[in-house]
C-alpha cells in the first residue's frame, strides 16, 4: 500500500508544549533576552546574540517528532537519521523511544505498513522516499521549507537543461537530497562544491585557456578531483556549459554569494557578455534564519569589546560551524558541542576552527572583567545556552574566604 504522508503536524501541537518547554527551553534565556541580550555577574559580562539557537524549521521538526511519538504509542517509530545536527535533541529522542535507521541499517528491510518513519529536517533522497513509498510506511515529513525552496530551484535547472552547481558538502544530507532532486529529472546534473577554492578550479576548467591551469585542467582531471561530487554520467565538457547556482541552506552566505560570482565570471569570460543569460542563472537559497545568525553574530563583533567568543552547537553543523568560522576571524572563538565543553576555569574541550579538529585548550578564560559573546547554531536549544551561562558564572565567581 501507499505510504501516507503528514506534512502539516498531527493536530497534537497543544498536548507535547510541555514536554517540549521541559526538555529545550530556558527561562534564564528569556530573562536575558528582556535585559538587552545581557547577562551581568561580578566579573562576567555575557552578550547574547539577538538571533540564535533553534530556527523555526527545526523548532517545527521537533515538535512534528514529538508530536508523532504521542500519535503512534503502540507503533514503532523511526527516524531516517539525525532530525537535526545537535546530539542532545536527538538523544532527548532517542529518550523518547523514537528510533534511528542510521543506528542499524539493517532495519529498513523490516519496515511495513505498521511502521512510522519521520523525515529530517534536511530532507530525504528522492530514491529514499520511494522505497519508504513501495514499504507503505506512514511518514511524518518534516522537511524545511528553505531546503524545499532549493529543490525547487534545482529541479527547475534540470528542466531547463542547466547543471546545478550546489555549493555545500557532497556527503551532508542536506546536499545529498538535493542532488537527487537534480538527476531525478530527465537529463539533469550537477557537481558539488565545497568552498572557493574548489569552485575556482570549475571555474578555471569553464573559462578555458590561458587561463586554465595545467594541473586537472583536462575533463579527467576535473572528474577525478570530483569524482564523489557529481552526478552519475557528468561530462565536464558538456555538461558545464549551462549552470545554476544553488547551495545547501545552512552554509557561509557571504561564500556562496562569492562562489556564485566566480561562476558568473567564468561563463561571461568564456561565452561573452550576451550569452549570459541563457548559459548562467543563480538564486538567493541561503534559509533566512541562516543568514540572520550570521549577521546577528557579525553585529555583535561590531558593537560590544570582547575578550572571546563561545559558539554552542553540534560539531557536525553546518551553520553553527560557520557560525564559528566568521567569529574566529575576529576574536579567540571557541566552538563547543555542549555545556560539558567547559571543564573548568582552566580548561574547555571544543573543536579548533582551523583545523577542524576537537582539541583542549587551557588557559582559555582571562582574569579580570570579562566580556564574553555567546551564540548559537540553529539546532541547539535554549537549555543548553543557559548550562553556558551558569558555568560561566560559576568559573568567574569570588572563591570565598574562610
């Protein structure tokens, strides 16, 4: 039988406000917010982003997940993987009996019609979704909004015989699911870029010579480079002759509009000025909340003098490792998965911007009056921010006398 799909909640929003408000909301939080985003306590000064933590996508993935668990109690159900990238949410779920097919493969050759399966927030492959179709799961699509706005996009490219060019990360699901919306449609591509650098040499190889350089400049070399990157069948000499920008929602705005211009350029040096327009298109799909956390982060670097940074999210996040990434260029940043990262006055576990890997820095909490910027990526609850808070203020608290 046909799977049957909920995509507008369960009707059940009221009875899991609780559960929710006691697993991820924070009244400290809100206190903060009403005193101008500012937390004061002897020596500590804490400047909050005005825009931070869960977003609205997946404030609703959530609450769709809960609202499922409370639909379906005598029915097994599962999710596709993480709804989010944060590890508390998903063990807050896991909590909730709620399964995850990327914990055991093997599970999915043991779905049927008795089984609900909840869809991320970042979406599903097109050939994922069939084969929970062909099972006749019943699905709970939480998919964004943002994410369905890029596959529109894309799949708009493929129908007009445009390469999508999709800056983000081949193997995130995000990126993943929107490839599969490109090569769905008839004769549809598409190649992944990570950052500039990889864009430049697409770009280099589409505006030809002098300016291409020797090494990969041939379509084999190109291919090799990319080889887990593009679409099944991809041609770089045909199929870069007519390209779209797009990207997955939760990356560096400022790159993706960066990556779009190298592109623009590369078509007009190779095609000429009047061509444009029919061999080049690009489209804004950076998700709102994306970007207003990104320029939340950028005005508070601006406006307040401070001694560091503290960056709460998951370290498989996009948005919150860029999030990181824009406030390490300007301040020691620390990018923490979780309160625990703080071990002490002397020392916190995070994971290094630059080289990406989880280390531990002592040192790291200055004496004196202290200002510190705290903000969040869009997949980490208000609770975790005030645990922050609190051990900021236990660390920087007067040791008593006697």
């Amino acid at each position: 039988m046909p799977a049957l799909i909920f995509r507008k909640g369960l009707d059940l929003k009221h009875e899991v406000a609780g559960a929710l408000a006691d697993s991820y909301h924070s009244k400290l939080v809100q206190t903060i917010k009403a005193a101008d985003y500012k937390f004061e306590s002897g020596r500590l000064t804490v400047h909050l982003a005005r825009e931070f933590g869960f977003c609205y996508g997946v404030d609703r993935a959530v609450d769709y997940a809960y609202q499922a668990r409370k639909r379906f109690p005598a029915q097994q159900v599962f999710l596709t993987g993480e709804i989010i990238h944060n590890p508390h949410v998903n063990d807050q779920l896991r909590a909730q009996g709620i399964r995850f097919l990327s914990d055991a493969a093997e599970q999915w050759d043991r779905l049927g019609p008795s089984d609900v399966v909840i869809l991320p927030a970042f979406g599903v492959t097109i050939e994922e979704l069939q084969r929970l179709d062909r099972l006749g799961c019943t699905l709970v699509d939480t998919t964004c909004g943002s994410v369905l706005n890029v596959w529109k996009n894309v799949k708009r490219y493929a129908q007009d015989g445009f390469t999508s060019i999709i800056h983000g990360k081949h193997w995130h699901e995000e990126t993943r699911a929107t490839a599969s919306q490109a090569v769905h449609t008839t004769h549809g591509h598409y190649l992944v870029v990570l950052d500039k650098k990889e864009a430049a040499a697409v770009c280099a190889f589409i505006a030809g010579p002098p300016t291409r350089p020797e090494a990969g400049s041939t379509s084999s070399g190109l291919l090799e480079r990319f080889k887990d990157a593009v679409s099944p069948g991809f041609d770089p000499d045909l199929h870069l002759q007519r390209v779209g920008c797009a990207n997955q929602t939760t990356m560096l705005s400022t790159e993706s509009m960066a990556i779009g211009d190298m592109f623009r350029a590369a078509m007009t040096t190779r095609y000429g000025a009047a061509e444009l327009a029919s061999r080049f298109r690009a489209f804004d799909t950076i998700c709102s909340a994306t970007q207003d956390r990104q320029d939340a982060v950028l005005k508070l670097l601006g406006e307040e003098q401070l001694d560091l940074m503290i960056v709460i999210g998951g370290y498989n996040s996009s948005n919150t490792c860029n999030l990181a990434r824009i406030c390490a260029g300007q301040v020691p940043t620390y990018h923490v998965a979780d309160p625990e990262g703080l071990i002490s006055a002397a020392e916190i576990g995070h994971r290094d911007v630059a080289t990406r890997t989880e280390i531990t820095t002592t040192g790291w909490l200055p004496e004196g009056p202290l200002a510190v910027g705290l903000t969040s990526g869009a997949s980490t609850p208000d609770n975790l921010v005030e645990q922050v808070v609190r051990r900021l203020e236990g660390f920087t608290a007067p040791v008593p006398i006697g």
